[in-house]
C-alpha cells in the first residue's frame, strides 16, 4: 500500500486492503422481492459514518480523497427489499422513514463492517404503484406534440395535391412512438426549470439535470448573440483585428480569473464518481466547463477566421504557392490530439496541481485547440492539399451531420434508460461499454430521422421564409422580343 503521507490521500490499496471496504453498490433481487402488491423495494443513498475512531473509515476516506481515479468509498447506494429484508423496522402502512433504513442497514453494516450509516436520500415504490400520474403540463406537451403532428400531416398531404409534379418534393410517411420514461429527478427539475432551458441560460445554473446535455445549447446561443453584437460593431474596418483581438484575450483573461477565484480544475475531470452523478455538483463542469464566457476566446477565433476567409477571398489569392506549407498543415491534426491527450496529466496519481498550472493550462487549452481547428477549416477551404479536404468533404457526413442536432439532444434519455432498466449489478467491462456505445448511438440515430423529418427540419424552413425578406420587383412593359413580361422574384420554398 502506497500513501501520500502529506496529503492523506491513498493511491493504491493492494486486493487485500480493498477488500475491506464494502462495495459502493449493491441490490436485493428486484423480481423476488415485488411478487405482492405490499411488496417494497427501496434504493438507499447513504453515507458510511462512525460515532469512535476506526481505522476502516480512515482508510476509505482517504482512498476517496484521489477524486480523478477512485470511487467516494464513503458514499454507497443499495437497492434494498424492505419487504425481506426491513420487516422490523418498518410499519406497515407507515412511509418508509430514512432512520427507520438506517437501522436496518446498520445491522449489516456494523456486523460485517462495525460502522454505521447516515440515509442521504431515498426512493421507494412497491407492486402497486403502476399508476401515472397526469397533470395539466403533461397535457400541454401532448397538445403541442399532437399539433406538430397534424401540421405535419396536414402540409405532407397539401404538398402532396398542390405540387405533386416538382421534383424537389419529398413524400415523406412516418409513424411516430411515444416513449415513457420513468425519472422523477428529470420530471421535476424540467417543471420546475423550464424557464432556464427556454431563455437559454440553463447553463449557468448547477444541477441541471432537465435535458442534461442543453448546457450546450445555452452555451451556442449566448456566443451567437456576443458574434451578432460583434459583428454589427465591426462593419467598418478599422480596428477590426484591434478589438477581436481585445476580445480573444479578454475571453482568456475572464475564464482564467475564474478560476484561480474559485479554485478550480484546469479540465474537467471524469472521475468515477462525478461521472456517475453527471457532474451535478462538480465546480469545474457547473462554473467553467458549460458557461459561456468560458468559451469566448474559442469562439472569438471562429468570428476571425470568418473574417480572414472573406479578405483572402476578396484578394484572390494563388494558394499554389502556399503548397510547400502543406506539411505544417498536416501537423495541425496530429496536434489536437496531442492537445487532447495533454490533460491526462491532471489524472495521475499524485498532489493536486498548483494553481497556477490549473490557471494557465484551463485558460491556455480551448484557445489552443481552436486556433489548430481554424487552420484545418481554413487550409479545407482553400483547398491547399487533398488527403485531410477529401476526408472532410465526404458526402457520407451529410447524413449524420443533418441528424447530429437530434442526436445530441435525445442520447442522454436513451443512456439513462438503458442503465435504468437494469434490476442487477453488471460488472464493467470494454466489451460491454462499446456494446452500450453501440446500442445507444444506432438507436438516437433511427430516433433522430423521424424528428428531423417531422420537426427540426420543417420548423427550420419555417424560420426561413418568415426570417427572409422577398423581393419581388413591378411588373416591366412587355419585352418587344417576345411578348413576355420579365418577373425577376425571390422564393424560398
């Protein structure tokens, strides 16, 4: 056993050692427990406490304490057949209490263990309870899916009698299904947060758990609002390259000042036991990693090299004599993975790093990645080489790329239902995590073509002939030449 003996912290625990510790998740058996309507199963999150001084708890805290590798050893969640299990501490008829779970847990755990537990929280449900509840807001999502729905009919079967001859038409007949998911955390915050995910601005706020993934969508939206605003501000030329450079390190200053506030990682770290919490109450996810001024200079690097491409393009320039540069540019990918890779170094098994390393690598990192990608876009579209252009200009991405939205946005649900529908403990394996890969991507992907076809594409073209302006110019005299009249008109159909 290796331990770092300044910090208290414990890297290694040889077999023996951690078998000592009692696992962090374990459950009774689901089916037998719930064969009667009275039946009750509980799943238990708790903490591992003491009333004297144990060596036990001394080592398992310390263990947790190396947060980017371990498992909180401290916090266990049990699935428990009260029904089997409980019946003595537990009142029939009576709501399940967490000390009258303590209690029952403790008979075990002070036996096997001679420690005690303190219930977090608790979740309990027998045979009986099947029944949905359904409420005025669920009626209001079905109303509003339902009328998607028809619009959708009603303009298939429209286009369908009125421009059945244009080519361009799709005939598109799909079916959809509506999926129940059971999840109580997700149902509540989305009731209670709805307002957060529809101003966009989700991402500033912690536990967040109402469409988990959205923080990216806050995020897009608050960076295309500061490109707006920057973009109508830099008209003129001057001092164009003055203030988006004001703007790249004034984002890099903003998110590295956060950090050295706050104290926080450089990355964010996906240690076992965030990850298995979705990172609810990690700082560095909540305060840097979903925000958005944290991705202001990143994005400062996208608007500049929108402007770099417009003035090459106005210049002609003849990219053939950039050609002997197209080694550096060949760099550039195997770079963003070196790039990528460099942040293993916050995961081994040592001290927290100085702040200051924190500081500059957390405010150094997205910079650097995103000059590399705006040299791999910029060398693409100009064409100055034909192995990284041909690979990026597949046609096989239209497909994904059209879907990506949808498929962003409903894997976390799929994920989350996968895990959730599991009544044992399965042990994690590669296979078993490519297999779950597999599953889940080929899954969003058959869900995301019908709600691309029936929503996100539609409501996008919508947006776009209400957004656009048509001009359509009066009628000219007849051309003498043909008897005709020219209609010169702008359509967006």
């Amino acid at each position: 056993m290796l331990l770092e003996q300044c910090y208290g912290v414990i890297y290694y625990l040889n077999d023996t050692e951690h078998s000592r510790m009692p696992p962090i998740y374990h459950v009774d058996n689901y089916t037998g427990c719930l064969q009667r309507s009275s039946d009750l199963y509980c799943t238990v999150n708790f903490n591992l406490v003491s009333d004297e001084p144990s060596d036990l708890l001394n080592l398992i805290q310390e263990y947790s304490e190396a947060t980017a590798t371990h498992f909180n050893y401290t916090k266990l969640r049990h699935g428990v057949c009260v029904t089997q299990n409980c019946q003595r501490y537990i009142r029939t008829g009576v709501p399940v209490r967490a000390d009258s779970l303590e209690e029952c847990l403790n008979d075990t755990v002070w036996k096997d263990y001679k420690l005690k537990t303190k219930v977090e929280s608790h979740f309990c449900h027998a045979l009986a309870d099947h029944s949905l509840e359904v409420d005025t807001s669920d009626i209001l999502v079905a109303v509003v899916l339902l009328t998607i729905l028809l619009l959708n009919a009603v303009g298939s079967i429209y286009d369908t009698k009125c421009t059945s001859t244009v080519k361009e038409r799709k005939d598109q007949d799909k079916s959809s299904k509506a999926i129940k998911v059971s999840a109580g955390l997700v149902r509540s915050h989305c009731r209670s947060r709805w307002w957060q995910n529809l101003l966009y601005i989700n991402n500033y706020f912690y536990n967040t758990q109402c469409i988990a993934a959205a923080w990216y969508l806050g995020v897009d939206m608050q960076m295309f609002v500061l490109g707006l605003v920057t973009c109508m501000a830099l008209r003129s030329k001057v001092n164009r390259s003055a203030t988006l450079t004001m703007l790249f390190f004034l984002g890099i200053t903003i998110h590295a000042v956060h950090i050295y506030v706050r104290d926080l990682d450089a990355i964010l770290i996906l240690g076992p036991d965030k990850a298995r919490t979705l990172f609810e109450s990690d700082p560095s996810f909540n305060e840097t990693y979903k925000m958005g001024h944290a991705n202001v200079a990143s994005y400062v690097v996208g608007l500049a090299l929108g402007y770099l491409v417009y003035r090459l393009q106005e210049l002609d320039i003849d990219v053939t004599k950039y050609r002997n540069y197209r080694y550096l540019y060949w760099a550039l990918l195997p770079l963003l993975f070196v790039v990528i890779l460099s942040g293993s170094v916050f995961y081994r098994d040592a001290p927290r790093d100085p702040l200051y390393i924190r500081v500059l690598y957390g405010a150094l990192v997205k910079p650097t990645f995103g000059i590399l990608v705006a040299g791999l876009i910029c060398g693409t579209i100009f064409k100055l080489e034909n192995i990284y252009r041909r690979v990026f200009e597949w046609k096989a991405w239209t497909i994904p790329s059209r879907l990506s939205y949808c498929v962003y946005v409903i894997h976390l649900p799929y994920l989350r239902l996968f895990v959730s529908l599991r009544t044992s403990l399965l042990t994690q394996t590669m296979l078993h995590q490519l297999t779950l890969l597999l599953c889940v991507t080929v899954i969003s992907f058959a869900t995301a073509l019908p709600l691309w076809l029936l929503v996100e594409a539609p409501f996008v073209s919508l947006a776009r002939h209400l957004g656009s302006r048509k001009s359509v110019k009066p009628l000219e005299k007849p051309d003498p030449a043909n008897g005709c009249q020219k209609i010169d008109c702008n359509t967006y159909l």
